[in-house]
C-alpha cells in the first residue's frame, strides 16, 4: 500500500477488486457506448435512446422511472427555459433508483445528459457521425465524447460495484435527462419529479476535471423585417438580411463591452472573453432580385456567475434597441428579440466541499496529480441541483476532444480510469454493503 491509496476512504484491496472489475467490463463498456452512439439522439429524437437505457437499467435491477417533460410542472418554475419547436410530451426523461435496505448514509445521483448537437454536412466527418468507428484508441461519433462516454462511466461504476459483491449503502439514481444542450429542462424535470440526493455526481465531458466554475447563457431569436422592393431601385427598399449583419455587429460591440469587465470577475477574470456571443442559424428572404422582407437570426450568448439572467437580457434587448434607432426603416420597424431556449445562471463550485475533497483524493491517487480545476464558458446542468436545490454538485468526466465539431471522439483510455474513479467515489460518498440476492425494485 503507497502513501496515496492511504488518503482514500476505500480500502487498497477493495480498489483492485473494483479495478480489475472495471477492466474485465471494459468491452462490454465499449459496446454499451457504441450503441448509444448509433442512436441519433438529436433534440427531439431522443426517446428510442431513453427507452433502451430504460431497458438496459431495468436489466440491471433498478426501478426505473420513464417520465417527459409534460409530466412536470415546469412552466410553474422559475428556472424553466422556454422550449420553441419541440414538444414536452415527445421528451423522456429516466431515472433508476436503487434504494438502499437500510435508511440512513449519503445517497447520490449520478446524471448524464443523452441530447446531443447537429452534426454538419456528414460528408465533412471523417467517419460517419453515428457509426461510433474505433480507431486507435478513440471512439468518433457525435455525443461519443459529449457526454455518453460519461453515461457509460457511471452505469459501469455501479455495475463494478456489483460484480465484486457490494453495493451502495445509500439510494442512488442514475438520471439519463434530455435538453442539455438547449434549455438545462431534463435536469429540472428530474428534481420536479421529487428526485433528490446528498450529492450529485455529472461525468460530463471535462477532460478529468473538476468544473470550478460555469458562465450561464441565453438563446434568442431576433427578428429583422425589410422593405421589399426590385433589385434595380435597392436603395428605395431596406434589406432585412443586410441589416441583421448590423444587429449581430452590435452585438459583437455589446459583448466586448461585457469582456472588458470581465476581467474583474473573481473567477474568469484570468480567461480572455469569456463571455462567448454566436450567431448560430440564420434565415430570410424569399427571392435573390428583391431586397429581402425578413431576416431571422438564432443566437446565444453567455452571462458570468452572479449576473441576473434579466440583465443579461435587458442587455441584449438595449444593444439590438440602440443600433435599430441608427437605420432609418429599423427606426419605425424595430426588430424583435424572441427568447428560445437556455436562460441558464451561471454557477460556481465553491471550494471546500466534502465531496469535491472526496473525488480530489480519488483522481489523485489514479492519476498521480492533482484533480485539475477548469473554468467552462458553457454551461452544464450541475446548476439545477446545486443553485435552486442545494445539492452538492461536481461535474468531472472523461477525455477528449472535440464536443460539437466534425470528428468529435472520445479516448477510450479514459473510460476505465473515469468509470473506476466514480466506483470509489459512491464507495467513499455512499459507503458500501453487501450485495442483496434480490435488489428492491
Ligand atoms: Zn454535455
């Protein structure tokens, strides 16, 4: 026994078992991966995922709860985001709950989100985005790296557990939400639901860091009308497409103006323009030789910890307001700015906490480093649980590269060390007994 397997709460011997359970699963672990990988879980499209996660827990002895959005009160809460174009009833959420026989330790959620973003033309992947190829080392696939690598680790970690004969001895629910990448409403849903724990736990795609701290961010769409008239005589029409270039020029202003002061933020004081802007879908007009009547732009945008989700809006509304008074047809025909999705704080792990000091020991003692702290300018859905309900939260995954881009892919090396960290975290966090013949459902 080393000095460093001294500082865990998890006997040394107990860590080798766990270990070698983590690596005789590793291809089983793989496959579960490449199989959620295949599945399109596109915004919308996430059900037949969810369903076979569903399945997959129910297998592995858990009651599983499969519930959508329309079967939660969100719009009564505060901090549900408005959801423009997709259908609260078409998306499930699934928690599994496994209760411990006596009441009493820390119980733990484990949460990962199975939404993943639009892949781009398919012909600039390398492989195609949902073939989940392996190729040295690595899994490609859209959502391979963001984040069901990370789904897969914490499914793996209690099976680990089970497959030495032990499990927790306190509830745990693994939740598999939607709507990550768009509102943060599948995490949301999930407390609504009455789903709490001492902790939560997301292995979200972090590289093997602890997330410090998270910006917020807003998606709005902003409406730009035009006057249409024939090509020949532009100059007597307004052109709605050229005059959104205007507004998101703007708003590249606004958001400069945001960075120069954050520079005195106390924690991305340190990060160059931390607060990112993006026009990220853009729409209009109807005929290339009239001057276009409409324009629409789909945006987001980020706010620091600690700044209200209203004046970060109030913000954007003022930016848009001032450059439309300098153009004469926006002067009489203001654009509009609609708000589409993510109205998320942004949120900070305060130092100190028993379990960030629990999970730091354990990467510490696999790795051989310190757990390394990293500040996100996005957001992820820690805060749901740590802001409005008070649950000590850690987002910490597994490695790799390229979250939203062509070629996204994720190092297989890191599913064990990740799947085994989170192994000793519910075994510390938790505690652990014997495994019962029969697992309450
Ligand atoms: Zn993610």
């Amino acid at each position: 026994m080393d000095v460093a397997e001294g500082k865990i709460g998890v006997a040394p011997e107990l860590v080798a078992q766990l270990r070698a359970a983590v690596e005789a699963a590793h291809d089983e672990q793989v496959a579960f991966l490449a199989e959620m990988v295949r599945f399109p879980s596109l915004r919308g499209q996430e059900a037949p995922l969810q369903d076979w996660l569903a399945r997959q827990l129910a297998t592995r002895g858990y009651a599983v709860d499969r519930f959508t959005l329309a079967d939660v009160p969100l719009a009564a809460h505060p901090k549900a985001s408005p959801m423009v174009g997709v259908d609260p009833a078409g998306s499930v959420q699934v928690a599994a709950t496994r209760r411990a026989a006596t009441a009493g330790g820390r119980s733990l959620i484990l949460q990962g989100h199975i939404d993943v973003v639009p892949t781009g033309p398919h012909d600039m992947w390398t492989y195609p985005p949902f073939s989940a190829t392996i190729r040295d080392g690595w899994m490609y696939g859209r959502g391979a790296y963001d984040m069901k690598a990370g789904v897969s680790c914490m499914i793996f970690a209690l099976d680990a557990l089970r497959a030495v004969g032990l499990e927790p001895a306190a509830d745990i629910c693994v939740q598999t939400v939607t709507e990550e990448e768009s509102t943060g409403n599948g995490a949301l849903a999930t407390l609504l639901r009455g789903y709490r724990g001492d902790a939560c736990l997301i292995p979200e795609s972090t590289g093997q860091t602890i997330t410090r701290a998270q910006s917020g961010a807003l998606w709005f769409r902003l409406r730009v009308l035009g006057s249409p008239v024939h090509v020949m005589v532009a100059q007597a029409g307004s052109n709605a497409i050229l005059s959104a270039c205007d507004m998101i020029r703007a708003l590249q202003e606004h958001t400069a103006a945001l960075n120069a002061k954050a520079s005195q933020d106390p924690w991305f004081g340190g990060v160059q323009d931390p607060i990112k802007f993006n026009p990220g879908v853009i729409r209009g007009g109807d005929w290339a030789s009239s001057t276009p009547a409409w324009c629409e732009v789909d945006c987001r945008i980020g706010l620091l910890p600690g700044t209200e989700v209203a004046d970060a809006k109030a913000g954007v509304e003022q930016a848009i307001r001032e450059a439309a008074r300098k153009d004469p047809f926006l002067a009489n025909n203001p654009p509009s700015v609609e708000w589409i999705g993510f109205e998320a704080d942004g949120a900070v792990l305060e130092p100190g906490s028993e379990a960030e000091a629990i999970l730091g020991r354990i990467h510490e003692h696999l790795l051989s480093e310190p757990m390394p702290a990293r500040l996100s300018t996005a957001v992820n859905d820690t805060r749901f649980y740590s802001l409005y309900y008070g649950i000590s939260s850690l987002c910490y995954g597994p490695d790799g590269e390229g979250p939203h881009a062509f070629d996204e892919r994720v190092r297989l090396d890191s599913l064990p060390e990740t799947t085994l960290a989170i192994a000793l975290f519910v075994a510390e966090w938790c505690g652990v007994v014997p495994l019962r013949e029969k697992q309450a459902a």
